[in-house]
C-alpha cells in the first residue's frame, strides 16, 4: 500500500463501516462482503475489483499501526482543505506525526498534484524501447557506416515543463472532484474511487493552456540522431542503441532504439557468412592455358587471381582475407567462381583459328561417357 493508495481511498466506505468501527465488527463485515464476492463464488462483473479493494481496505484497518497511519494521513488531507491541497513540506510540522513523512509518501511527487501529468505516473519512467529498420547498400555493410535517423514522437513541453498551463498562470482546483483527483461512485453499496474525468485525476485545471502543447504537457518533436553501423553488420542483425528510445518521464531514463539493419542485395558481390561470393567470366583459351585474371574485390579495386591450366567450369577459388570484416576482427575470403563464356560473335582470324580447332577436336566427343554410362543402366 502506497502513501497515495492512502491518500486516494477511503477504506471504510469501501467496507461500509463507519471511522469508529471496533476490531470485532470490522472483521465481520468484511467476512461477509468476502464471502459475498469472492471470485470462486461471485461470477459477476466486477466482483473480483471489489473483492481486491475490499481485502485492500480490510489489510490496513485490521492493522493497528498501518490503521493509524492511514487514518492520519486521512486527517492531514481534510485538514489541508481537500486532498489535491495536501503538502507533504508542511505536513513535516504537524504535531502528533511521528512517522517518516518521506516514507509514507513513497514516489509521490508534488510536482503532479499541480501538473497535467497522470498521477497513476506519478514516478519517473524509463522511456520505452524503439524499434525502427533501416535499409544499407551491401558497400555501407562493408565499410560500416554513420546514418542519420529521424526520430518523431512525444518529448516533454519546455515551454511549460510539461505541466500544461501557460507559463506565469496557476492552475486552478479542479471543481468536478473538489481538487481531490478522484469522484466517488456507488456500487452496490461500496463506494469506489474514479479517476476525474475533468482533470484526469489532476486535481488540477489550467485555465490557460500552454499554447505551444494546446494543455497536454507533450509535444511531437522529430529528433535526428546518427547511428553507427559497424563494418561487416550481418543483415536483419538488431542493433541497441543506448538511451536513444523514447525519453524517460519526470526524470527517468530513455528507453534504448533497438535498430534492425537491413543489408540490400549487391548486383556483384553475394554474402556468405564472413565471406563474399563473386562470379567471374572467363574466356575458354584463359580456362585451357591458364591465366592471371584481374577479378573485382569488395574495396573496389581488384586483386588478381592465377587461374591454373585445364581449369574446368564452375571452379571456385578462394582468396584470403578479401572478404567481410569480421566482427572478431580480420576478414572473410572471397570465393570467385569460374564461369567460361561463349563469344556473342566471333569473326576474322579467331573465327578461322576456331573453325581449324574444331575440324582437329571432332573425335573427341566429350558426351561419350554419358551416353555409355546411360545406356549401361538399361542391360
Ligand atoms: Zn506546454
Ligand atoms: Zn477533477
């Protein structure tokens, strides 16, 4: 029980006994409301709400010491001229009050009996987590990069601190729930305590808005922040951006912006792991004698990669260290597959050297193994 459970309920209508009740009758009566509504055996709505404030009310009234400071804190409140009046600086020096004033109050805070705020968020709040995605080229991965994002969403008013009203004007007691927050309601002979809808259990109304918030205490705001994207980030990897989220309320923290990285497909470099997969063309005579190609890496430039004689199609080299940064640090390998290319057109010389060649080459069938080995499976 909190110091504004103590504040904002009153516990003997919610038993229906009357400030003088003796230990015998209020054990009574809140034997039969409990068996009236206990939720095994009242199934109707609300009962259960009921149950728990009456069990609430009869814990503190059952409890001589928690009894005597709920009825002082109580006493405190009318004698302040209503609850909303109620200043925990003064009531250091009211006589009789033996009890550590700050520990009643627990996280009650002044400051929301005069704001707009919630008093059900009456105590500092971590912000919330964000969560947005972002789209990187496969060269930004590569590289790490910085990127500015905006961030739109509800940052307290600095013009009236959040409170609503306009700077220089007081608000005023909420007339609706006497400055108290709360309006009692009746059911079934227990009274219950709602939040006021005029003030929205502030107890307070301004009277003239804060025109940069219209009243509400909060404004949208766009913030921009840079995220840094480590090089070598995976895609679809989620990255924690500390106390960048949503910011905290009456001094708590921010939340974190948890940020999903999307890294974009390249049209030449494919991802594997901490390595990169490219394919690389090569001409048949390059594949036959060997060769020293130049093939492409992802820093841009180009490393150059032996290709031995006799090389066959789709044979994948590996060269060291080319690939993606390591979050362990170093780097992947680049893994170039060999892809031999037919000429779109071919004349002249080339053209007659090739029709020599093939008139040389007619014999050797390279089909002829699988046909025999096709037909073998038919004996
Ligand atoms: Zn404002
Ligand atoms: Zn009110």
């Amino acid at each position: 029980m909190s110091a504004k459970d103590y504040l904002e309920k009153d516990y003997y209508s919610i038993l229906g006994v009357a400030k003088d009740v003796d230990d015998a009758a209020l054990k009574k009566k809140y034997r039969k409301l409990a068996r009236e509504l206990h939720p095994d055996t009242n199934k109707e709505k609300g009962a259960e709400d009921k149950f728990k404030a009456v069990s609430e009310a009869y814990d503190v009234l059952s409890d001589t010491k928690k009894r005597a400071e709920y009825d002082q804190m109580r006493t405190y409140g009318a004698s302040a001229g209503g609850r909303g009046g109620f200043d925990p600086r003064n009531a250091g020096a009211q006589q009789g009050f033996n009890g550590n004033l700050d520990d009643l109050l627990g996280g009650f805070n002044l400051g929301d009996l005069f704001g707009g705020g919630n008093r059900r968020q009456q105590k500092s709040r971590r912000g919330s987590d964000l969560e947005t995605e972002i789209s990187i080229s496969f060269n930004d991965a590569y590289e790490g990069t910085t990127v500015p994002l905006n961030l739109r969403g509800d940052v307290t008013c600095t013009n009236c601190k959040g409170s609503g009203a306009k700077p220089g004007t007081t608000p005023k007691k909420c007339s609706s729930c006497n400055g108290t927050g709360q309006t009692m309601r009746n059911a079934g002979g227990f009274g219950f305590a709602d939040t006021c809808a005029t003030c929205y259990g502030s107890g307070r109304i301004n009277e003239q808005k804060d025109p940069n918030c219209s009243g509400t205490g909060v404004v949208k705001e766009t913030r921009t922040i840079t995220a840094r994207i480590p090089a070598g980030i995976k895609t679809n990897s989620k990255l924690r951006l500390k106390a960048k989220g949503e910011p905290g309320s009456r001094g708590g923290e921010p939340g974190d912006l948890i940020l999903q990285v999307i890294v974009n497909k390249d049209d030449i470099f494919e991802r594997d792991g901490d390595n990169v997969r490219v394919t690389v063309p090569i001409r048949y005579d390059e594949a036959v004698f060997g060769s020293q190609i130049a093939i492409p890496v992802p820093t841009g430039t180009t490393v150059t990669l032996k290709i031995p004689s006799n090389t066959q199609n789709g044979r994948t080299f590996r060269v060291k260290n080319e690939g993606m940064p390591k979050t362990t640090g170093g780097k992947g390998d680049l893994l170039a597959k060999i892809e031999i290319v037919v000429p779109q057109n071919i004349t002249g010389k080339a053209k007659e050297f090739l029709e020599n060649y093939a008139k040389e080459v007619t014999h050797d069938n390279p089909r002829a193994e699988l046909i025999a080995q096709n037909a073998r499976r038919k004996r």
